[in-house]
C-alpha cells in the first residue's frame, strides 16, 4: 500500500512509524515539490504493523514539468510492488452541500488536464496501450473507504473529481461549467497519477480535502493559505480516517 500526501495534509506521517525516509532531491529523477505545504520525502514504514510507502509531497504539471515527470513518482511505486494506491489532495468544492473542511471520497474523475501521461510511446512493461479506466477509482475500496467514515461518525461526501492543469484558481464561469459536467471537486493534481497507476495494474482509491468552496461559490477570492488552513483543520479526522482504512484494506 502506498499513499500520496497531497497540500498540508503531509502530517498523515505522523502517524508512520519511520523506517526509512528519503529527500526527493537524493532519489534519481525525482524532483522536490516548489509548492507550500508540500515536504518532498519518500517514507516507508509502518502504520499499526502495516507496512507502507508515502509520497510526502508530489510535483504538479503547473509547475513546469512534463506530465512524464510528474508520474515518474507514482511509476516508482508500482515498480516497487506497491499494489493499492491512495492519492489524496485539496480541491476546491463546487458539489451541493459541500463545505469548506469536507473531506471527499472520489468515486471517479473527469481529466481536464488538456493531456494524457501516457501520451507517446507505450511502456509495455508497465501496461497495455489503452488501458481501462471503468474503475479508476477501485469500488471495494471505495466502499471500504466509506464503512470507515461511517464507523468513525466522521462526514464525507462523494463525488467527481475535475482535473485541471492549475495554477490559476478557476473562473466562476469555468466553475458552473464544472457543475454542469457532473463535478463535485475540482483540483491540480491527482488524475495523472490516477491514469499512470491504471495503467500498471495498481488499485486506486482517492480522497479530497475540501479546502474551500470553489471560485463564485464562496463569496471570497481563494487564496492558496486558505487551502493549507483548512487541510490543517482536517488533518486529525483525515489522518485517523486514513489509518483506520489503512488497517483494513
Ligand atoms: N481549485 C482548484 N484547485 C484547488 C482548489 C480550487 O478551488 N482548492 C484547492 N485546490
């Protein structure tokens, strides 16, 4: 089991007993995150016995690199063994009754990037030409995810994950037509790693933290220190969500 920490919610490694923890800069073609809130260390070791990796931090397609560049991470993973993938990150709410602090269980996504990871050559090592996606989000896990909400009397919501490449915050505009396609969330990162993890075969579950109400629907401009207020907020109930997941699946 691996887990991608994504904005502020890096504190989950806490709750990992540390076995071994590398700085992105010393691992060949990674590359140290530039944005706040995002730490950059590989992690393994344990959650109660349970062994994991985490990525603490990821690099986002906004910041420059190419969209190989950003799975290269997640592709490590799976080389590794890694089997079941947890992305989380922060994204904006634009789903009915959606709160700031929410956090969102991602039943699937819409990719809104403009692009495909796995445009070029196909690595055939990893994974077929047109991988499916009919479950991109793992269904067992997703209903795991949500006995563990339920269980620990912790609200969630579910919804579609819209994918877009950042940096700007959306328009309003932009926003009612994210509603319109069906989308609950909308955020920078996560459905490249989502497709690169398909195509190895690896099972992925996602989580949002609902940082703040997209743009038009909260009746303030969005600032980046609001998202990494809000994910500080939640990182207690987000953190024993993941555990308790962790423990089970
Ligand atoms: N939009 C896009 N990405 C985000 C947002 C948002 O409102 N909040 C956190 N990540």
């Amino acid at each position: 089991v691996a887990i991608t920490l994504g904005s502020g919610l890096g504190v989950f490694v806490e709750k990992i007993q540390v076995e071994i923890s590398v700085p992105y800069k010393e691992i060949p073609y990674f590359f140290a995150p530039t944005v706040v809130g995002h730490s950059g260390n590989l992690i393994v070791g344990k959650v109660n016995g349970k062994r994991i990796l985490a990525l603490q931090g990821r690099v986002h397609f906004y910041e420059g690199h190419s969209m190989e560049e950003v799975v290269f991470s997640t592709r490590v993973l799976g080389l590794l063994g890694v089997k079941t993938l947890i992305l989380t990150n922060a994204a904006g709410g634009c789903g009915e009754g959606m709160l700031a602090g929410d956090l969102m269980i991602i039943e699937d996504h819409i990719n809104l990037t403009g692009t495909n990871p796995l445009i070029g050559p196909n690595i055939e090592e990893l994974g077929p030409r047109f991988p499916d996606m009919t479950e991109a989000y793992n269904q067992d896990l997703r209903l795991k995810l949500e006995s563990v909400f339920k269980k620990n009397n912790t609200r969630y919501q579910k919804g579609i994950y819209g994918g877009l490449s950042g940096p700007t915050y959306e328009t309003p505009a932009e926003i009612r037509y994210l509603k319109m396609l069906g989308c609950s969330a909308v955020g920078m990162s996560t459905v490249s790693e989502c497709i690169a993890a398909n195509h190895m075969g690896l099972k992925v579950v996602g989580i949002s933290c609902i940082t703040n109400l997209a743009a038009g629907i909260a009746n303030h401009k969005l600032s980046h220190s609001d998202v990494t207020e809000t994910a500080k907020k939640v990182e207690f109930a987000f953190s024993k969500v993941l555990t308790n997941f962790i423990e089970i699946i």
